[in-house]
C-alpha cells in the first residue's frame, strides 16, 4: 500500500524540553503573558516559539497546536 502525503501526517514531531514545557502551558490553556511570566521570557518571545511550533506542527492556530501538543505531550515519552 503507497502513502499518500496529503493524508499521512508522519511521525510526530519531536520537541525540545523548552519546547514541551511552553506546550503544556499552553496545552492548560494559559494566555501567552501567563506563558511569558511562568517561563521568565517576553511575550515576543513566546510568540516566536508558538509560531514556530506551528510551522514545525503543520499547524495553523493556537487551538490547533494545543490540540497537537496535548495529543503528542501525552503518548510519546520525553526525549531523554
């Protein structure tokens, strides 16, 4: 049987510690201030991280990411 791109998404991606730690801040739905102040960093940079964790999820909305971030921060064991 042949995969088809459009509709195999592949492996999950894999996410660095920093990365999972502001997923699951946004996974509890936290705002991206409540995110910035949690993680000592600026709302600018949360934003940077976000909108690059949606490119690397194929993702296009902050909804969608918690979504994926939720699905993949619970089935998948922290890379060690």
């Amino acid at each position: 049987m042949t995969a088809h791109p459009e509709t195999d998404p592949g492996p999950p991606p894999v996410f660095t510690a920093r990365e999972r730690e502001l997923l699951g801040h946004l996974a509890q739905g936290a705002t991206y201030r409540a995110i910035a102040h949690r993680m000592a960093l600026s709302p600018h940079t949360v934003d940077t991280y976000l909108r690059r964790l949606r490119h690397k999820t194929g993702t296009s909305n902050r909804v969608q990411l918690a979504i994926v971030a939720h699905t993949c921060l619970h089935s998948a064991p922290a890379p060690g």
